[in-house]
C-alpha cells in the first residue's frame, strides 16, 4: 500500500488529483470546528468536558460528524443526511415503479437519482438541524452539564432560524465537497469525508484509555487496545475480501461470419454482501426508544426499563436485541439489493448459464441458496464486530473512549482498501505503456 503511494505522488496526474483530495480533507476539517452563530463556544466546551461525548443518543451521529455535532458547528450535520438519504432513495427504488424505470436508464437516470438524493439530503438537514438546535437549546444535548441551559442564551427566533440555515447549508457544502472528490480527486468523496470523519476521533480516543488506565500509568491499557485493533482490522480485511465466485459460462453464437460469446466469467458473492447499512439501522432503530423517553420525561415503570435495558450498552437485553436486528436487516438489505431473478433473466437474455444448472427458474433459485448460505456467516460476523465496544466496556470499563467501534472499523477498513484499489488501478493504466516496451 505505502508503494502505492509512493508510485501515485510520482505520477504527475495521481499528484493533482491526491494533493487535490488533501485540500478538500483540510477544508471539511476545519468546517467541522467553526461553531454555529449563536452559540456560545465557552459554555459548549466545559459541557464537552463534563459529559461522555461518545455515548447516549447522538454517539453515532457524532461520530460520523467527527465530533462537530456536540459541538455544535457548521458541519454539525457532517455526511449522515446524505447517508440517510442515499439509503431511503436506494429503498424506494425496489417499493416505487417510476425510481426502478429511472434505474435502468443507465447514467441518465442515475443522474436524476441523484438529484433526488441531492434535494432529499438538503430536506433531512432542515429537519435534523431544527431537532438539533431544539434539543440544544432544552438543554437536553448535555443532560449532565450545568451550563445546558446557556448553550443558545439568545434563543429569539431571528438567532433560532440562522442557526438552522448554517447547519443546513453546511451539509449542502459537504456534499459539494464529496462530489469534488469524486470528480476531480481519489475515490468516492462521500466516503472520503466519512472516513475522516471516523478516524479523527482516533487519536483523542486513545489518548483518553491512557490517561484513564491503572496498569503502568496506562500503557497497558493503551497496548491492549492497539492490539484489539490491529487484530479486529485483520478479520475485517479478510472477511471484507471474501467471496463466493459463480463460474457462468456464455454460448457461442454465430452472427454472420463472426462468432461471438464462448467466454467464461464469474458471478462475485461477498460473505458481507450488505456492507455496514445493518450496523447503521440496528443503531437508529435502538435509539428510537431512548430518544422517546427522554423527550417525554415520563418517569413511569416502561421508561424506568427503557433506561435500564435499552440504553446501556452492557444490559443483555439490549446486546441480544442488538446483535439480532443486525442479523435480520442483513438478510433484508440484502434481498432488496441483489434479485437473483433478475439477474437469471439477464443472464437467460444473453445466453449465459451456470455449469450444470439450467437457465431461468432454477438459476434463480441456486442464487437464492448460496446468497443465503453466505449471508449467515456476513450477518453473525457483522453482529459480532458491533460488539466489541460492548466487550470493552465489560473487560477494560473503556466503553465511552473505545475508538475500535464495529461501525468505525468496518467503514474506515473498507473505505481504505477500495481507496487503494483506484490507486492501484490508475497506476497500472499510466503504466501500461512501460510494460510493452
């Protein structure tokens, strides 16, 4: 990978588009520490250090914002109303006739999905940044801080409404900024900016176990967690590169004098065919309870079990409900995004076929079968990776400063390694000439 690098900065072409890629980093990192006229940046700082940062309610958004939303910045937002959007549009594809014509369009209606994704994007930072200034100022963004209440001092409508036009118009930036990278950089800019997002955090992270830990003034604790890391990023990998490969062989066919087809390809399956949307719906969905209670303030006997069972991590109730909507929303994602009948019928239309199974109904149904088998091995692995802040909280009490959380790891992996297949691939297209001569 560092060979890669190396190669890339000495390409002329590879240097633009990288160092290119580096200005548009700075910038959204610095977007993501200018604080949101209105709010007072002292009174937010000592609430930031009074309270657990990266737990409670808005621990993933936060993390996904690399820190801004409780701070309460421009970029407060970050990258999540485009996530949330490009999922919603993704499912409205499969329920909405006039999305899946627009699909099979090809570039032309992928654009106009896109603008749809666009407008849906700038409609759910509206929404979630009137939730987040209300909740600001409530006080309840920082329930155990003194100064909640002195967040927003000024909360007249003029200040309210400025505060939810910089958040929103932060989020249309950061989309502008990812579909920069895309163009004119390295990778996809969305994935990018989310994997700077996540891997901010880190250093801070790792610098709090050590100062919290007992065992050699820390280091032990910060050892044991570089090496849970390191050994979680490997099963990562290896599970991440897996595949199942169909074989599927095309006929012959003679078209005048020529003949065509004869070719023999593959189909590839990955174990974790649904990526991290599973871990991102389980965590939305498990806040919905606690975002109920607090926001009722209800006291009652369900609210008290609520507190109890579905907010903190190390409840065994809310590690089993957890890890078992992580596996149901895998096998859905999955079924909604790959149609084993529609992929026989392509395959039918073209003369394709797998050895030995027959074309049409029973392709369809082997699809079925395998993309079942692996999917069991891709869900129970992905439920296992959410744990581990769980396990930490248990084994090392590190919960609130554990960085290795599944959702980080399984995106900053996979956003690295297919970050550095483009690298790869530019590479050998530059250098294609040399290896003929």
């Amino acid at each position: 990978m560092l060979t890669a690098f190396a190669r890339a900065f000495q390409t002329p072409d590879l240097r633009k588009k990288l160092l290119f890629t580096l200005g548009i980093i700075v910038l959204f990192r610095l977007g993501a520490h200018i604080p949101v006229p209105g709010v007072s940046f002292e009174n937010v700082n000592q609430c930031m250090n009074q309270s657990d940062s990266n737990s409670g309610l808005f621990g993933l958004v936060n993390m996904f914002s690399g820190g801004a939303l409780l701070q309460l910045t421009v970029f407060a937002l970050g990258i999540m109303p485009y996530i949330t959007a490009s999922i919603i549009l993704q499912l409205l594809v499969v329920v909405i006739p006039r999305l899946e014509a627009l699909k099979k369009e090809g570039s032309s209606g992928q654009a106009k999905i896109t603008q749809y994704t666009r407008y849906l994007t700038v409609a759910l930072g509206v929404l979630q940044a009137t939730g987040l200034v209300a909740t600001a100022r409530s006080g309840s963004l920082f329930p155990q801080c003194s100064l909640r209440d002195e967040i927003v001092p000024n909360d007249s409508i003029f200040t309210i409404v400025t505060m939810v036009i910089c958040m929103t118009a932060g989020t249309a930036l950061i989309m502008w900024l990812g579909e920069l990278v895309t163009d004119r950089g390295i990778g996809n800019g969305m994935s990018i900016l989310m994997f700077v997002s996540i891997a901010a955090g880190f250093p801070g992270g790792l610098w709090a176990i050590k100062q919290q830990g007992k065992l050699a003034d820390g280091w032990i604790e910060f050892g044991i967690v570089i090496l849970c890391g390191l050994a979680m990023v490997a099963l990562v990998v290896f599970v991440e590169q897996a595949q199942r490969r169909i074989p599927v062989q095309y006929a012959k066919r003679m078209i005048g004098r020529r003949s065509y087809g004869g070719t023999s390809t593959y189909i590839p399956l990955k174990v974790n065919q649904a990526g991290v949307i599973p871990v991102i719906f389980a965590s939305s969905l498990l806040y919905i309870p606690a975002l109920i209670v607090q926001f009722s303030g209800s006291t009652s006997g369900w609210a008290t079990w609520i507190q109890e069972n579905m907010v903190a991590g190390d409840s065994p109730v809310y590690i089993v409900t957890y890890f078992l909507l992580i596996v149901f929303f895998a096998f859905f994602y999955v079924a909604i995004t790959f149609n084993p009948e529609e992929v026989a019928d392509n395959m039918k239309k073209y003369g394709g076929f797998i050895p030995g199974i027959r074309a049409g109904r029973p392709t369809a149904e082997y699809l079925s079968y395998v993309l079942n088998r692996i999917t069991w091995p891709g869900s129970l692995y992905l439920g296992l990776i959410a744990l581990v802040p769980t396990v930490a909280l248990i084994t090392l009490n590190a919960n609130q400063n554990f960085p290795f959380g599944g959702t980080s790891i399984l995106i900053i992996v996979g956003v690295g390694l297919e970050t550095v297949k483009q690298i790869e691939s530019q590479l050998q297209q530059r250098h294609y000439e040399g290896f003929l001569r």
